[in-house]
C-alpha cells in the first residue's frame, strides 16, 4: 500500500536559522488575503508578512500609518487560512507600537500570535525601542526588528529614500541591529539600505536577516507581493522585479467584460439557467 502524502512541516524559526546556517536563502512575500497567501505557499514561499503596507496597497491611504490593528488581525487570520505551513508574521501598526505604551504594543503582539496564528510579529524599531524589543521577547513573542528605511516615519509618498549610503551610517546601522538582537530581536528585517550596509549586518549578528531592497547579502528576501505582479505604484523601486503585468491583465478582462454586457454578448447560452422539465406545467409567465 503507499503510504498516504504527509504534509509539509510548518516552517518555524529554527528551520529559518537552519537555512541561514547552510547559507540557503528565504523567499518571503507579503500577503493580505486567503488566495494570495494559498498561492505563495504553493509557490513554495517560507515566509509571508501582513504588512502595514495593506494602508497603501489595499486601502489607498498615502502612507502606512493608518494601518488598522483590528483589521490587520483579520486578514492575518485569513492569510493563516490560505497558508498554514508557512512562517507568518503579524506587522505591528503604527497604532499598535506608538502610543499605547509597551504592554499595550505587548497585547496586540500577543492578538496577532493567539488570534491570528502568526509565529512572529515585525515592528519599525528605532533607536531607543530596545525595552519594546525585550518585553515582546520576554512575553514568548518572537520579534523582528525593522531597521534601515522604516515607513511609518515617513509622511508623504515621496518620501522613500534608501538609507545607510555612508560609512557612518553603516556604523550607525550597524550598531542599532547589534542592540536590537542584544534586546531579544529574533529576527533583522532591513529596509532600502545598500549592499555594504547589509553585508556589515550579516556578519555582526547570528540572527537571520531579510532584505528588502537590501542587496544579495541577506539570508532572505520580501517584496510586496502587489509590487512584484505589477499592481503596485506605477513605478515600483529599483530593487522590484516585475514578475507579472498583473494590472494590464486584470484591466483588459475588465474592459471585455463592460464591453460584452454593453454589446448584448453577456449572458451568452452557456451561462442561462432552464426550467426543470416537468409535465404539463405552463413556466411562469
Ligand atoms: O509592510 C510591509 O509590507 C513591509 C515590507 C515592505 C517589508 O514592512
């Protein structure tokens, strides 16, 4: 008899360690929906992000820091659905990190763990959030910390800007991420910064780092999964490969179909319901 299919092993942070250790890389993507997410994990993704990103991508804000907390917990839990192997991580929302002091940060950290499913929760760390760091970690939260280029500071769409582009930068960069795994940090994800920031990271901590926009040296790679299939800003950042023309399609399968309906095409036969047969009875009229 063969053996029935087992399923895939739930990749947990001490696969993401083993990967970084065999000097395997990760491929992460975000996702804020059910079929998005069950077609990452079919792609083979290890790791999806809820991002604040949703306020832009799906809610058209101008920038990230309108995110919704309640919200973001939903698609989380929607996103678990559609994947339920992969690493999934809860990006905390301005809302969440500022202002409603750390045990606030550390109850909707726990919501994105216990309601959600998530493994791990993100925050845009700044200098200073070190205590936000080791109080998520001493909850049992695993924690990335957000370094480089971090969004919820920046106010207007034009904004973005790659950071870490001179030595002491670097330096600085470099000594933020250090107290950041010191603090508890599970994880590093940095944000547009060049290749010589990154490598500099790498070798200074043992956690493992992602990049995004951050060059070939991290121990894996995110991008918004919008910008990748070519529905996001109309001129994605260098370091996006369009991988798909995802609005041309969706626009032309739109246009088609107003023009059908508009022309008489739509509903064709194949797509009207009959009447059940059935003796003598007149259909109403
Ligand atoms: O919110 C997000 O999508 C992110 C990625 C850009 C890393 O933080």
């Amino acid at each position: 008899m063969t053996p029935a299919p087992t399923a895939p092993p739930r990749i947990d942070l001490a696969a993401l360690r083993r990967l970084k250790s065999e000097g395997r890389k990760s491929a992460w993507l975000t996702a804020y929906d059910y079929p998005t997410a069950a077609l990452a994990e079919a792609a083979g993704v290890h790791g999806l992000l809820v991002g604040d990103s949703l306020a832009t991508v799906l809610l058209g804000h101008p920038t990230t820091r309108t995110a919704p907390l309640d919200l973001m917990i939903s698609l989380a839990e929607a996103v678990r659905r559609g994947a339920p192997h992969v690493f999934l991580v809860g990006d905390m929302p301005y809302e969440a990190v500022r202002g409603r002091g750390v045990d606030g940060a550390v109850r909707a950290a726990r919501r994105f763990l216990e309601v959600a499913g998530c493994d791990a929760v993100k925050f845009e760390a700044a200098p200073g959030d070190e205590p936000l760091v080791g109080a998520l970690t001493n909850a049992g939260i695993d924690t990335i910390a957000h370094l480089g280029l971090r969004p919820q500071e920046i106010l207007s769409a034009d904004g973005y800007r790659a950071q870490a582009r001179d030595p002491s930068a670097v330096t600085a960069l470099v000594g933020h991420a250090r107290s950041m795994v010191n603090a508890g940090a599970a994880m590093l994800l940095l944000e547009a910064v060049p290749n010589e920031a990154s490598s500099a990271v790498v070798a200074a901590v043992d956690v493992p780092v992602i990049g995004c926009g951050a060059g070939p040296a991290c121990d894996g790679h995110i991008l918004v999964t919008q910008d990748m299939l070519g529905l996001g800003a109309p001129r994605p950042p260098r370091f996006v490969p369009v991988m798909a023309d995802l609005r041309r399609t969706i626009a032309g399968a739109m246009q088609r179909y107003v023009e059908d309906i508009v022309a008489g095409r739509y509903p064709g036969p194949q797509h009207v319901y009959h009447m059940r047969a059935s003796a003598g009875e007149a259909p109403p009229s």
